[in-house]
C-alpha cells in the first residue's frame, strides 16, 4: 500500500460530510428560491444540508450545523431582503467565512433581490437590521459588518440580472455540478505525483459507460502506488454508485478478524446498513436480493492469494446489477487469473520526470532543486528504480542534509551490488538513533494499526516518544491516520516486512535469540523448548492460532529484559473467542522486572507471581482471567496507569494501590465476585475512568471520594451495592443505574461538571435531592424503572443544558409546577419541562397529566409501561415529536391524533387496544405545489434508492395488539385501511415541505403492522407468496405516486425471544425504454424481548415518483413486486396503485385516488 493513500482513506470515514451548505433566511426564501434551488442540486445528484428553521435557537449556530458547516465543500449564501435581521444567520455567515480561510471552501453568494452594494455597506435593509445590533450585540457588530462586506465581494450570482429563475437555477447548479467536478479531480490530488494519467487509465479499464458487471484489477509491487490510484478513482467515480465500499487492507483485515467478518463488512457498507452481520458462510437469499437491486462500487485492496471470499463476492456477476464495478489491488496477479479477471491495470514505476518531481518533493519540499544536487539527485532516484515509496523515503530522510551527507548516503547506496527496494529502504533505517529504530521495530512487528497514545505511554519517556514518532513520520517510514475516534499508527507494507527481517535477520535458525516475537509457530517453540534469553524484548501471541499451549513455572525466567507481552484473542464483531489456550500447571513463577505492557487473555493463575516486582509496569490487562487478587499486600507501581481486568469472574479482591499513584483508567467490568474497593483509591490524582459495571456482589465503597481530573464513574448493575459515598470534584459522569441505593448523596448536588447522570432500575430508590437539579451542566437524567420513585424534586433554577430526561415506570405521578420557567408555559403539569428549555426527550409514568404546547422541542417521548386507560388530547400540541412509545400499556383502549410531525408509534403489546389514532383533517388533500417540487426532486427513478429507508420511513407497530385483531374480523379496522393509508401517504408527500423537516429532499413511505391474517379486501391485486406482478395500461404513469401494499406475515416454526425484524418490497418495472428497479424498506425494528407465534397483516404505502423517469407513459408498464421479510414468511400479498387526482372542489389541489381494480386503472389515469 502506498504511503499517498491516507487521505483518500480518509474520505470514507463515517462522519458525514456534504457537497453544499445552504445558507439562507428561511422567512425569505425556503419555500420559494431556495426549495427550487434544493431541487436543482438533487437534479444534478448533490449532496446538500439544508438546515431546519426551528434548530435556529439563541444567538449562536448550533454544533451540528457548525460541523455540516465546516464538512461542506461549497457554501451558498443567499442574500435576501431580511438576511441580515436573523442573528443565527450571520453567525452561520461567519463560521463559512472561517471555514474558507482556514479550508479554503468555496463560499458563493447569490443575491436574491437585493443590492449587492447594499449588503457590502450595510445599507437599506441590511442597515436597518444593524441598528438594533448596535445596542443589544455591540461586541459582535463589526465582526458581523465585516462578515457581509467580504461576501459581498466574492464572485456570485445576481437573482435581478436579466434572466429567469429557472435560468439562474440551471446555472447554478451546473456551476456547482463543474466545481465539484474539479475537486474531485485535482484539488483532492494535490501533493500525488503522476497520478492522473494512470486513474485514466483505470477509469478507461473500468468503461463506465457500458452496463455490464465489470472486475478491474490494479496489479504491481509493493510501494508502486495501486492503493493510491484505487482511492483516487474511487473518490472520483462513487458518486455514481449507489452503493459503495473502499475495504482497505484486506489481507491484514481477513488475517486478523477472518474473510467472513471482512465480506459482511463489504456488504454492510454496500447496503448501508451498520447493523447487518451476516457470521456465516452462505449469505442469506433475502440478502443477496438485496444486493442484486443496488448498483454497487467495491474496491478490495491488498487481496492475497488465501482470500477465498472474493470470489462468492465477485463469483455471481451475472446477478449483480448493470453497471457495478469492483476494483482489486494485489501484488500477486494469480489472484486476479483465478478470478477470471480479464481487465488488469499493471503499475509501473514513475516515468522519469515524475520520478524527479516527487523525490524533489520531499528532499527539497519543493519541485526545484539546487542546481548543485543535480548529479547527486540523479543518482538517488535511480537506486530508488522509480518506486514511489522508495523516493518518498529517500527523499524525506536527505531533507535539510548537507551536500557531504548525501555523499554519504550515495556510498552507502553504492555498496548494494543491485539496486533492490528492500535494501534501498533499509538505509534509511540505518540512520536513525537507536530509540528511533526500536519504535520503528515495535510498530512493524506489534503495534501497526494501534492506537497512537497506547504506544507512547508504554515507553520509558512518553515525550520523547512523541517526538521520535515524529520524526518517523517526517521520514515517510510510519503515518498516522485518524480512525473510529483514535490515532492510529499505519506503516507500509513493504516497510513493515523489511522491519520484521531486520529483527528475523538477528538469529535466522534460533527466533529464542531475536529481540521481538510475533509469529505463533516461533512464540510456541520458544516457549515450550523454554528457548528464550534476555535478547527478547517482546513477545505477542495470537491465540487464535494455536492449540493448546502448556507452559513450565520458569518459562520467562531466562527473558529478563522482557518489556512487551501479550498473549491476546481477537475480537470478531466486537467480542473476543474466549477459549484457554495456555495452561500453567505448575503455576509461573517469575515475570521479568522490565514489563511495562502485560496483556494476557484468560490468564489461568489465581495471582500474579508471588515475587514480580511491577515497578516498571505501565499498563495490566487480564481480560477473562481467573485471578482471585492481583498481589499480595503493597507493592510500588509508580508507573502502573491502566488495570484492566474486565469479565475477571473469580476476582476477590483488589490489592492495596496507595503506591500506584500515577493510575489512570481501573476497568473491572463484570468482575462479579468482587466485593469491595479499597480505599486506596482516594489518593489518585489522575483517574479519567473507574468502572465496576456488573459487579454484582459488590456492597460497599469507601467513603468521601475525590477526583481532581475529569472522572467518568460507572457501578451500573451492582445490584447489592447499597450505598454511595459522599463524592466531590471532576465527575462528568456518574453511572448508578440497577444498584441497591435508596438514595442518592446530597454531594451529587455539588458536582459542578456532571453531564450525564444514570439512576434507572434502582428498585429502591425513594428520592432524589433538590440539589441534583441545581447542576447546570446537567444533559441527560434517567430514572427509568425507579418503582419506588414517587416524587420529582421542584426545579429552582433553569437548567438549560438538560436534553434528555427519563421517568418512565416510576411511581411518580405528578411533576412540580416550578418546572413551568420557559417563556409562555401555563401552569400545568407539562410546562415543568419547559423549565429545560431545548428538552428532546422525554420518558414518564404518569396516570393523569396533559401535554401542551410548552414541550415544543420535545422529539422523543417514551410511556411505555403506564396503566392509563387513553391519552390526553393536548398530545397532538407536540409539533416536534417524532417518536412514541407506548409498548405495554396495558390498560390502554384508544388514541387520540397525533401530532403531524410523528414519523414511529410503537404500541406493541396494548392488550386491550381496540383502534387505531385519529386522522387530522389536514391530510384531506395534498397541494399542487407538492407535486411539482416532487417531480422536479425526483426526476429518475433510481434516485429513491439514495435515501434511508430507516431514516424516511413512516411506521405505526401495533404487534400483539389482539383487540385490534378481534376488530379487523368485523372488518372495522381492515375497511379503515384505506382510508388510513391514504392520510399515511399524503403525509409522506407533505411533511417533509410544510413541517421543515431537516432533509425536506427525502421522500417517506409507510406502513402499519398489525396482529391478522388477510389482506383488505379493496387490494383486488392479491397473490399467495411474496411475489405479484401487473400489467398497467396506457397513460398509467401520469400521476401515478405511488403503490399501496399488503402482506401476510406467518412466523416460522421456531421462533424465539428478541429478534430483528423488518419487511422490504422489491419494485420492477419494465417499459419500452428498459428496466428500473426501486428497492424499498417498509418497516424495520429492533425487539429484544418480544415473541410473537400469531399472524400479522402489513399495509402500506410506498412512493414512486410524479412522472418518475418514464418516458413511455403512451405504453404498457410491467410492474413486479417482491416482499420479505428477516423472520416472518410472506403468505400473502396484494398491491394497489395510487393517483393524485385533482380536486374538482378546491383548485391547485389532489385528492389520492387508488385503482382498487385493474380494469379501472385506464379510466383513473385518463381522469389525471
């Protein structure tokens, strides 16, 4: 892999990132300009944020949109007529201004009816705006005033040119379409040599215009750039996939974690679906369903000969879509041959001017050179023989050398009789200080792909590390690349192998007398010959790879300058295989006085050795091990920072620490006989982290703690932990959650930097202090399942940080008035929550209560579990509410109507519920204004398949809801499907417009699922199994929105507690001008203790498009639908397509009309 990859790398990290940031007033322009702007970029396939009007809180852009901000390539301002009175947006104004200076990102103005002068100078309505700023935000004003003048100076567009908007919008969006364009073809290539020709070429391989299933592979030594070029041509080209996959490493990633966990990873990215874990061999036929409806870009890099997973990936072209592409990159070309793989890119080395210009690049950091070094250049670059990464490794290490210090490096290179890679780089390990290639060798041997700070506290002088691992970066020998939140140590390949020579090259026939241990079959000779000596200065051991390992008590006894060892287990899916591997059975009698790092997986021993002195020891890990205690009695451990012991099941006791001062992190997760902590822990200054978590037969903790750094603190599941101590200084997070405590410290009311505090499932919690609700940096309080729980302290001060606060099966069934400190709450029992300002969620047990207005911010409410008989009207009042939870109200008999906004109910388990919610009035009818920003959306039919389902979907759950099922026996509920989908499906069309959704581009389908087993009789499209097909006639396209769906869904014969569950329907459609296929997801969910042997019947609604890509609406249209479902068996099925039909009453209007009979479907399109 070339050492120019990172930043392409970098690229698919799972942070979000947009093409265009919309900066706009949305009073202005939202509904007009701007909307029509959205739906020109989306036309032209562009990503874009478009921010939701009611985020825009207080006088400063939120984090979110400062990151959506900041991840943006291209900023649009709009300048309207009242841009300048909305504070938030010139906040928003000088963030994309800080951005551009610090990013350079492309920030463009358009000027919609108004002056540009006008905005430069502040005059006009931009001056009246300033007036009031001049008093109220004196400290702003000039940064503000400057903000405006230097974008109205920027190169933009003039909205009162002559010209039409439509004109203007077209030219923006190919302008943006071209600058896009060009970023991705050069700007992101910046610093790489002589690459375009050669992503030409592949690009010119890969033929993206043909529509056939394509295997490219790139092919060349190491170090000659293939993973360079495969990044570059997969940033270019992604955006026309729609699935998309950049599996870095594959050989390294298949070796460690196996090929199955790297093929689910493949097609979990391709799918987009995080969740999906597949774990066997055979992929699942729903599965590779799936996988045949998505045009598909998969590159797999670094493949060897052993990855026999390519080919049940690359194995079944012909059932992949049209014009999916997978790129391999391998040094072997066997692997591509045994593949069939007919289209190979071989890399060559540079050609020679570009050879010059990267070495220049890195010896001089510039692409000239004194013309004194010309000869001694010269001769560089032809031992380097064109190899990228040799030229960047020679290069970087003759940067700032003097002229005889090149001659030096020319002898040393003169020696090699032929001029070969290996020894060419070795050189440049040659010259390094002594501590400088120890790292070197420890990262090529134990520590590539680990965490940064790991390597750097385990060394004698964490500083000077740092500083050494600096230079090696500044060498080109090692790179570091962010990665899941971490710093992550990578090396090349190729200068990782050479590392493991150097060391394997210190005693080629006996690995006992070399310095570092890595490989399994060397690891067991050593150990079980008890072939070691005090050359050994780290052993790792994967155990996954051997078989039972049986060890004497003396076999480190002869490793006394041992630092480094670990015998580990690798983690598939985030869980190690536990399985003892390595057996003691005369015990261990003697571990090395120079170990720092000890990491030792199902270490077997009830103690460390009686002996071992931990004076040197940095970090202790024992995962799954059956220590009973540590040590006995106090020992010095100075240096000791990490104690990991987690799953420690037969731990006791921890031993005294009081001479670990320096200690940092204590994890004993699970330890579940631990009984007590000692009292030790008082005196460390340092700790960030102490968790106990599921130690169940802890008690006690020692009293009057005190953390002076940032603490997190987490006892959750100590179920017989009755107390807690009083507790003062840094915590940040405090974790009680299923413990025994029956109340909680008043101290808890002092800690001034606590954000998150957990108290749920204490069953014997009776009250909570008034002083808990005084912390202002409080975000996030749960009481969840608190059954004694009867009262909730007054809030006497406003806490404005508070987000999230859960009170759900508590006894608690009045909230205190003093809660109602919101601006124009009323004094009811809702209001109190307004007293947190920005609240977003909420979960109660309430028996009598109402909801209003003041919970306007409130998006996630959770009643499960209540026993009230009905909900209160006012619930409809929470126009920002998005999801509910009413699982088990057992009492429950009906709901009322829900607030618009509400895209997820579940009410699984209402026994005796017997109707479904209300319908507003409002989704009587849906605008013509809708259809038209519709269509202009959604011009193609494939573009559907961009979207989330999970994210876009409407879903109503009313699993085991049996009353409801008595009712659709009468045919109450059933008959009232229809009428139900229908508001369900002009809801998909409108919200998105009219409740400013964040995203308003996706388009939402639906669906409800209920306990039955038939399908609504007005479906007179049915078929038995999960297939159905339909002949559409003429001019069926015309307003044709959509289709309403149905099916049966059995479960199988086993069925068991907690599944996924989730149910897709495959649409085809075959025209005159070829087929298009739509993947939709109907519903999806999660359930971890439900189980359900009855029938359900599914209805729904998905959306197609108005006009959606048919060019033939004159001729017939084959439509297909195929249903699944992850659990359940689909037994029947039944389909209905859906008109918009104008309103004959009230113009500019639709009605949604469904063609409930085939032989009506001529009649309804031709009345469109």
């Amino acid at each position: 892999m070339s050492c120019q990859k990172i930043c392409f790398l970098a690229s698919s990290s799972s942070q979000r990132k947009y093409e265009v940031f919309l900066s706009f007033r949305g009073e202005d322009t939202r509904k007009g300009f701007t909307s029509h702007l959205a739906a020109a970029l989306d036309q032209k396939q562009i990503q874009f944020f478009i921010d939701d009007e009611e985020l825009k809180k207080g006088d400063e852009i939120s984090p979110a949109l400062a990151n959506a901000i900041e991840t943006s390539d291209i900023s649009i301002i709009i300048f309207s007529k009242d841009y300048a009175s909305s504070k938030w947006c010139l906040s928003e104004l000088v963030k994309i201004l800080d951005c551009k200076k610090m990013n350079g990102q492309i920030v463009i103005p358009v000027f919609y009816h108004v002056d540009p002068s006008d905005v430069r100078k502040q005059s006009g309505s931009f001056g009246e705006a300033f007036v009031e700023y001049e008093k109220n935000f004196p400290h702003k004003v000039q940064k503000w005033r400057d903000a405006l003048t230097e974008a109205s100076s920027l190169s933009g567009y003039d909205a009162t040119e002559s010209r039409t908007e439509a004109e203007l919008l077209k030219e923006i969006a190919a302008d943006i379409s071209k600058k896009l364009e060009d970023m991705s073809d050069s700007t992101d290539l910046d610093g790489f040599v002589g690459l375009n020709s050669r992503i030409e070429e592949v690009k010119s391989l890969l033929c993206l215009e043909s529509r056939d299933v394509r295997i490219v592979g790139i092919w060349g030594m190491s170090g000659i750039g293939k993973t360079t070029i495969a990044s570059a041509v997969f940033h270019q080209i992604s955006r026309h996939f729609h699935g998309k996959c950049f599996m870095a490493n594959v050989r390294e990633e298949s070796n460690k974690m196996g090929v199955i966990h790297v093929r689910d990873e493949v097609i979990s990215q391709v799918l987009g679906d995080k969740n999906l874990k597949i774990g066997t061999l055979v992929i699942p036929q729903n599965i590779r369903k799936r996988l045949r409806q998505v045009k598909m870009l998969i590159v797999l890099d670094d493949v060897h000969d052993g990855f026999t997973q390519l080919e049940s990936l690359a194995g079944e072209l012909d059932k992949f879509t049209t014009g999916s592409r997978i790129i391999i990159t391998t040094r072997d070309k066997q692997v591509l041959d045994k593949c069939g793989v007919n289209y190979v890119y071989e890399v060559e080395g540079l050609e020679h001017n570009k050879a010059f210009e990267l070495f220049y690049r890195k010896a001089f950091r510039q692409n000239n050179y004194p013309p004194d070094f010309l000869g001694l250049s010269l001769e560089v670059v032809h031992y380097a023989r064109n190899n990228p990464l040799a030229l960047e490794v020679l290069g970087s290490s003759l940067y700032q050398k003097s002229k005889q210090q090149w001659e030096d490096r020319l002898h040393n290179l003169r020696l090699i009789s032929e001029p070969n890679i290996y020894k060419v780089l070795k050189i440049s390990y040659d010259e390094l200080n002594s501590k400088e290639k120890e790292m070197f060798l420890d990262i090529a041997c134990f520590f590539k792909g680990e965490d940064l700070d790991l390597v750097t506290r385990i060394q004698d002088n964490p500083i000077s590390a740092r500083h050494g691992l600096n230079n090696l970066v500044g060498k080109s020998l090692i790179k570091i690349s962010s990665w899941n939140r971490a710093n992550r140590l990578q090396m090349h390949d190729l200068l990782q192998e050479m590392g493991q020579t150097i060391v394997c090259q210190e005693s080629v026939k006996e690995p006992g007398k070399r310095s570092r241990l890595w490989d399994h079959i060397d690891v067991s000779h050593v150990l079980k010959k008890n072939k070691g000596t005090d050359n050994i200065e780290g052993i790792f051991l994967d155990l996954s790879k051997i078989n039972d390992l049986h060890l004497s008590s003396q076999a480190f006894a002869k490793m006394s300058n041992l630092r480094l060892l670990k015998f580990y287990m690798p983690e598939h899916d985030g869980v190690p295989v536990t399985s003892s591997k390595v057996h003691l059975n005369r015990g261990l009698e003697y571990l090395p006085e120079e170990l720092r790092y000890f990491h030792w997986h199902e270490y077997p021993l009830k103690t460390l050795p009686f002996d071992f002195d931990p004076e040197n020891l940095i970090e202790l890990s024992l995962p799954y091990s059956k220590v009973e205690q540590i040590w006995e009695g106090k020992r010095e451990a100075f240096k000791l920072k990490f104690i990991d012991l987690y799953q420690s099941q037969y731990l006791i006791r921890m031993p005294d620490l009081s001479e670990a001062p320096n200690l940092e992190r204590i994890n004993l997760l699970n330890c579940t006989n631990l009984v007590s902590v000692p009292s030790s822990i008082q005196n460390f200054n340092h700790l960030s982290m102490l968790c106990f978590k599921g130690c169940k037969s802890l008690r006690s903790f020692p009293s009057n703690l005190h953390f002076v750094c940032p603490v997190t603190i987490n006892c959750g599941g100590c179920v017989n932990l009755t107390e807690f101590p009083q507790i003062s200084g840094s915590v940040t997070k405090l974790i009680l959650w299923k413990t025994a405590i029956k109340e909680v410290p008043s101290s808890v009311g002092c800690l001034t930097n606590i954000k998150v505090l957990s108290l749920s499932q204490c069953p014997r919690l009776k009250r909570i202090s008034t002083s808990i609700l005084k912390l202002k940096s409080l975000q996030n309080l749960y009481l969840i399942q608190c059954f004694d729980l009867e009262n909730f302290p007054e809030i006497l001060e406003k806490m404005e940080y508070l987000n999230y606060n859960a009170l759900g099966r508590t006894k608690i069934r009045e909230l205190p008035s003093t809660f109602e400190k919101g601006e124009g709450t009323e004094s009811q029992l809702p209001s109190s929550v307004a007293d947190t300002n920005d609240l977003e969620g909420l979960s109660l047990y309430l028996r009598n209560y109402a909801l209003n207005g003041c919970l306007s911010s409130l998006e996630y409410l959770d009643l499960s579990g209540n026993d009230f008989e009905s909900l209160p009207a006012s619930i409809k009042q929470l126009s920002r509410l998005r999801k509910l939870h009413l699982c088990y109200c057992d009492k429950l008999q009906s709901i009322p109507e829900l607030p618009l906004s509400l895209k997820w109910l579940d009410a699984s388990n209402c026994e005796r519920l017997q109707t479904f919610p209300e319908i507003s009035s409002y989704l009587e009818e849906v605008d013509a204004s809708v259809l038209e920003r519709l269509s202009k959306h959604y011009r193609r039919l494939h573009d559907y398949s961009r979207y989330s389902p999970r994210d876009s979907s409407i879903e109503f759950w009313f699993n085991n809801c049996l009353k409801l099922n008595e009712k659709a026996k009468n045919n109450n509920n059933l008959a009232d499907t229809q009428r139900r989908i229908r508001h369900m499906a002009i809801a998909s069309l409108r919200l998105p417009y009219e409740l400013k959704v964040l995203e308003p581009c996706k388009l939402r389908g639906s669906a409800i699922i209920m306990p039955g087993s038939k399908i609504p009789e007005w479906f007179s499209n049915q078929s038995s199994g999960s297939e159905i097909t339909l002949q559409l006639p003429h001019h069926c396209c015309q307003n044709l929105i959509g289709f309403a769906v149905s099916f049966v869904l059995v479960p199988h014969e086993k069925m068991w507690d907690g599944f996924h569950i989730g149910g897709t329907c495959d649409f085809e459609m075959n025209t005159l001008s070829g087929r298009k296929r739509v993947r939709g997801c109907l519903f999806m969910n999660n359930f971890n203790e439900f189980t359900s042997y009855s029938d359900h019947v599914v209805v729904g609604f998905n959306v197609c498009g108005v006009h959606f890509g048919f060019p033939d609406d004159n001729h017939h249209t084959t439509v297909s639908f195929q249903f699944d479902s992850f659990v359940y068996v689909v037994k029947h099925c039944g389909v209905c397509p859906v008109y918009a039909k104008p309103n004959d009453t009230k113009p500019n209007t639709f009605t949604l009309n469904f063609a409930s009979q085939i032989s009506k479907l001529d009649d309804m399109a031709s009345t469109s």
